[in-house]
C-alpha cells in the first residue's frame, strides 16, 4: 500500500513537474556580439492546458481533486 502511495505522489510531481516546465521561455544564443536575446515561446491557449489537465486526469495521472485545483489555478491566472 505504502509502494502505491508513493508511486502516486511521484506520478503528481511529475505531472506537475511537466506543466510548470512548459511555462518556462527558451533563450537563444544570440546571433552576433551585441545582438540581443530574445525569449521563445510557444504561445499556449487555456484550452489546450485545460485539454492537457484533463487528459492527465482521464489517464489517472492527476486525481479528480488535483485536477480541480490546477484548472482553478489556471482559470484565476487568465482572469
């Protein structure tokens, strides 16, 4: 039982691990002495993170309460 647990919680970590990761910009070299550095990111919708949310919920990774508490998270965040 306590293997389980464990497993779960490192199961979440890495759930949410994954979600903050992909918030995170990219830096780029610069090109030439001088020039600038610009932060790349892939422009993410709601609903795609939302999409995202539930799939981990539907697959058991997220329970339906971390759920619930990150689609809160991310709702509050885009108000």
């Amino acid at each position: 039982m306590l293997i389980v647990l464990l497993m779960i919680g490192f199961i979440a970590a890495a759930a949410a691990w994954f979600l903050v990761a992909r918030r995170r910009p990219t830096v780029q070299a610069p090109h030439a002495p001088g020039a600038e550095v610009h932060a790349k990111t892939a422009p993410v919708s709601l609903a795609d993170e939302l999409s995202e949310l539930a799939a981990l919920r539907d697959k058991g990774v997220l329970s339906h309460q971390e759920f619930e508490a990150e689609k809160a998270k991310l709702l509050s965040a885009n108000s």
